[in-house]
C-alpha cells in the first residue's frame, strides 16, 4: 500500500470519524436546502389540504358525532367497510366475509369496499374508530388529488407553478369532485389517476427511438410496464369504476394524439403495446383470483345494478352551477339524481374560458388529443338517450352503443362526466403556462381570467348533521352479554339499504358480530343478477312493519313458527331491541309475543337462542 493510500481515509472511514453532531448537522443543513428548494411546492401542497379541511370541517373536530347530511346512508356503509378492513391487522382479511347478510355474507370485490384504503388506514381505525378514517379520506381523497395532478403538471408538463396551481385545483376540487365526497370514497380516491397517466407517458418516451441510436430504452419500459401493473392493482382495490374511466380517456387520447402525431405513432406503437400488455399480464397473475371472486365467486355479481337510463347526466347540466357551490342554485338538483352526482355542472364562464383557452393553444398534439378526450367522455356522460332540462329528447347518446356490455354497465353514464374535470384542468394549466411565458398583456389576462372562472365553481364546505348516539347496549360492550364475538345478532328493525343504521352497532365495535340482510350490493335480482339489499324474511317483514306504523299485530303459532325458522336460518345468537327504536313499545310487544319475555341490558330488550 503506497503512503498516499495511507493518507487517504475514504469517503467511509472520514465520515465514521466525524463527530455525531457534525453529521446530524450535515443532514440538517441537507434537508433545509430540499425544504427551501421546493418551499413553493410545498406551500401549494400545504394550501391544498387546508382547503379541504375547510370543505369538510363540519366534521370536525369530532368526526363521531357528525356524519354528512346530504348522504348518511353511503357514509355508514364505508364506515363498516372501513371497520371490517381493519381486522387485517389481527389476520382477518378476505374478499367474502359472512359478518353482513348472514348467513351468506357480502362479496367484498363486488362492492365499493375501498379494501386498499381500509387496509392501509387500519391503525387509525383501531386506534381513533371508523368514523376518523372516514373523515381523514374525504379531506385526504380531494387534497391528495390535487396535489397529485399539481406534480404531474410540474414535474411531466413542466408547467409554471401558478399554472399547475391553478389547474390541479380544478381537478381536486371541482364540482364533481366535492359533489361525490358525499360519501363516495371510492370515487373521490383519484390520487392514482395522475401516477397511471405518469406511467403511460413514461412507457410512451421509452418507447420512442428517436433520438436514441440504441433503440427504445427497454430498461425504463419495463419499470414502467412492472410500475403500470403495480398500480393498477392498487387501483382496483381503491375503485374499480375511476380505474375504468381512467383507461377509457387514455384510450380516446392516445387515438387522439396518435391521429395528431402519426410520425411518433409509427415509431413508437410496438414498443407502447408491447408495454401495455406486458403490464396487463402482470397486474392479471395478481387480480386473477380477485376478479374471479368478484364476478363468478360467492355472493359476487357480474352486472351492474343501476339502470344508465336513470344514471345520465342532463346536457342543461353543464351550462349550470352545483348547488354545492357559491353561486349555485338549489335548483339544479332536479338535473342530476341526487346531490352526490353533480358531475357535470361547470357552468358556461368555465366552459367558455376552457374553449378559449383551448382554441388559443392551437394545435398542439395534447392539446388536441385532451380536447378529444373530454368531448368523448363529456357525450357518453348524456347516457343512452339525451336528456336537456329534465325532458327525454329521443336523441340517442353515444352511451347507447355501450349500454349493456359486460363491465361497462357497472359504470354510471354521468360519472364519464368526471373524466372531464382533469382534462379542463389539463386545458387551463396549458394556456396558463404559455401565457406566462408571453410578453404583453396576455400574461396577466389569461392566468386573471382563468382564475376568475374556476371561482364561478367554488365549493361550499360540505352540509353536515349531528350523528345518532348510539345505544349504550352497543358502545357499553354489554352486547358481549348476549351474542359471542363472531356470532350474529339480529338488531330490531334489521338493517336495510334505505335504512342501514343498525349497521353503525357492528362498526362501533369493530365488527365483533355479524348482522343479517344489511346494505350492500348481491346477487338477489332475477337469474342471480345484482341488487341492492337482499330480501327480508317474514320476520323482518314483520318487524319492519310494525317500526314504521307503531301497530303491534296480532301474533298466532304460525308467527312463531316462522320466527323460529328466521332466526335459525340467521345462525343468531340473539335479538337486541334497543331504546331508541322507532315505536319501540308496539316492536317489544310483538317479540315477546314472538319470543316470550326478553332480558334487559342495559338499554337494551334482548332476546337469546
């Protein structure tokens, strides 16, 4: 060893050497210099999450006594979910459980059960209860998403900062955005979007030869293909319908684009396919058991359940404003189904600054295939017939051609409607950033003026009621008093689809117990096809009845005959009649004439086999 070599410690052994505090200070120094250096980014991140916690502050700061008004039904159904995703942290983790509609149990692939989400927040619900997982999501699906498409406007587009701001607000937040946070989690979960659209960009340069004497680089296609596939599968786990409506926009603009670039389409086609398929095979090795499960397994459905005639957007629609914004209307509820599907509704300030900008960009290839995009998917949100103002025209839409088809019809014509929204921001952000680039008065002009039309649909916070307490029975744990845990206990009036409530016992608890019938989406239609609910037993029929006229009804051995048979083919352990039921008198009644004398616990009837 030479004396220079001697002399010389490395890289390894000087830092070994240096002091603790040198190093931690090295570090310190090293991460300030990152925070400084993306503080801007930072910043519009920071301003995206206090934006939606604004929106969602009704409910807080105490997400267990408040629930969304416009849609409490929706909200406790992914609150169970949410409950029985946590189990995974004791082992408990399936695609069919039997603690809903037993004995038959719930395909949980077959409903909207945000398993990904339930499974990675799991730690919160165990610790702090369903209700604050349900809360985080609706303020984290909006700012996450946002944010999102802010790095994918910086980062992929190389947009200004004001530009990819002011755009990716529009996509966080926009009317179809705040409208589906009324307790469709699984809609509003589209942090991915931008990372599948990242990754098919990145697949489409490695794909292209130019400039390359080697030729496509296949090392980043294949990153990108094993990193397509990764979140693909991520995403059906998240939300089947966005990950649909996701591939179908890619598609018309990747038509759209190549029609523009057919020179780029030429050279790069074989290689993109090739990734795309490749990314396909690998995502199909992990769903294929899932997805099996899905359509062909137990309790699973291979149809969808809502009619398209119904679920279509209203073309008056996107002229309007929501009502859930500042300058909407109450009256534009009777152009959509219901306050969570205010999909459309941008209003022509929006539209017109969109087409503008759009028209101003001129032909630029994504502008372009952009445009194609949002046309597309904007028609075939009109469903298989138009609609204008609330009346049927007997125009047919585009949807027609698809009506029917298998996993199309899983998808609702107005949600097409949200493909929109990132592609008006993606329109917005482009015109932006030209504009800033621009001397003269376009620099001020196009970024004011966009500003100005995305504050025509500025959100209001979400309307939010105070939440049901429930039972002492239930969050006392004397329920272990009547039912083990993992047995059924059958809550008076079960729960239904219009009336799901009793489902919120079993969250409160974790999912210690199974219920009976419930809501949730089955094979109960006709030929096994899909519907909401299943259908009640006589005694349910019974019970249901009297909790809604306060009548007791005369009960003979026939009605005890069949309440026997009801209860034994639920598998229950017991039959609880809390308090706070609706004509509870008439209902104890009528199950002790069913039954025979129950047994008090706390503010709790209870009954046990």
């Amino acid at each position: 060893m030479t004396s220079a070599a001697r002399a010389d410690p490395g890289p390894d052994r000087d830092q070994a050497v240096r002091p603790a505090p040198v190093v931690a200070t090295a570090r310190a120094a090293r991460l300030w210099a990152a925070v400084r250096r993306h503080r801007a980014d930072l910043l519009v991140g920071l301003l995206f999450v206090a934006f939606a916690g604004w929106l969602t502050r009704g409910l807080w700061p105490t997400p267990g006594t408040r629930m969304l008004a416009l849609n409490p039904a929706d909200q406790t159904l992914y609150e169970w979910f949410l409950a029985l995703d946590a189990r995974a942290l004791r082992g408990e983790l399936g695609l069919v459980t039997d603690r809903l509609n037993a004995p038959d149990g719930v395909n949980l692939m077959a409903n909207t059960s945000v398993l990904a989400l339930g499974v990675l927040l799991a730690p919160v619900t165990l610790t702090f209860g369903a209700p604050v997982t349900f809360a985080l999501l609706v303020a984290g699906n909006l700012a996450g998403t946002a944010v999102a498409w802010y790095l994918l406007f910086t980062r992929t587009l190389r947009a200004h900062r004001l530009a990819a701001g002011l755009g990716a607000a529009l996509c966080g937040f926009g009317p179809g955005m705040v409208s589906q946070s009324n307790g469709h989690l699984h809609m509003t979960a589209q942090w991915l979007v931008p990372a599948l659209v990242w990754l098919v960009v990145r697949l489409l340069r490695a794909a292209d030869p130019a400039g390359r004497a080697a030729g496509p680089d296949r090392r980043r296609m294949a990153s990108s293909a094993v990193g397509l596939a990764a979140t693909v599968t991520v995403g059906v786990f998240v939300g089947e319908e966005v990950l649909f409506l996701t591939a179908l926009t890619l598609a018309v603009m990747a038509v759209g684009y190549g029609l523009a670039e057919r020179d780029l389409a030429r050279r790069a086609l074989p290689g993109f396919a090739g990734g795309l398929l490749g990314a396909a095979g690998l995502a199909l090795l992990v769903l294929a058991y899932p997805l099996w499960v899905q359509f062909a397994g137990p309790q699973g459905v291979a149809d969808g359940m809502f009619p398209a005639a119904y679920f279509s957007a209203d073309l008056a629609g996107w002229v309007r404003l929501s009502a859930l914004t500042v300058f909407g209307s109450p009256d534009s509820v009777r152009l959509t189904t219901g306050p969570a599907e205010f999909t459309t509704f941008l209003g022509w300030p929006l539209l017109l600054v969109a087409a503008g900008c759009a028209v101003r960009s001129g032909r630029r290839p994504l502008v372009l295939a952009t445009v194609a995009g949002a046309l597309v998917m904007a028609a075939l949100a009109l469903g298989p017939e138009v609609v204008a103002g609330g009346e049927r025209t007997g125009v047919p839409g585009p949807y027609a051609l698809l009506d029917g088809l298998p996993v199309v019809d899983g998808a609702l014509p107005t949600r097409f409607a949200l493909a929109v929204l990132p592609l008006v921001g993606t329109v917005l952000t482009l015109a932006v950033h030209r504009a800033l680039r621009e001397p003269g008065p376009a620099r001020r002009l196009v970024p004011f003026t966009v500003g100005a039309a995305l504050l025509s649909v500025f959100p209001t916070p979400l309307p939010t009621i105070d939440r049901p307490p429930l039972p002492d029975f239930v969050t006392g744990g004397q329920w272990r008093q009547c039912v083990r845990p993992g047995g059924v206990l059958v809550p008076v009036p079960t729960a239904t689809p219009q009336q799901p409530g009793p489902m919120r016992w079993a969250t409160a608890t974790g999912v210690e117990f199974g219920m009976p019938e419930g809501f949730f989406i089955g094979p109960y239609g006709r030929a096994g096809s899909a519907t909401m609910g299943t259908w009640q037993r006589p005694t349910s029929v019974l019970l249901a009845d009297v909790a809604r006229r306060g009548v007791a009804p005369a009960v003979g051995d026939r009605q005890r005959r069949q309440a026997a048979r009801d209860v034994d083919a639920w598998g229950a352990s017991c039959v609880a009649l809390t308090d706070d039921a609706p004509h509870a008198q008439p209902l104890r009644r009528t199950l002790e004439a069913l039954f025979g004398p129950g047994t008090r616990i706390a503010d709790a009837w209870t009954w046990r086999f």
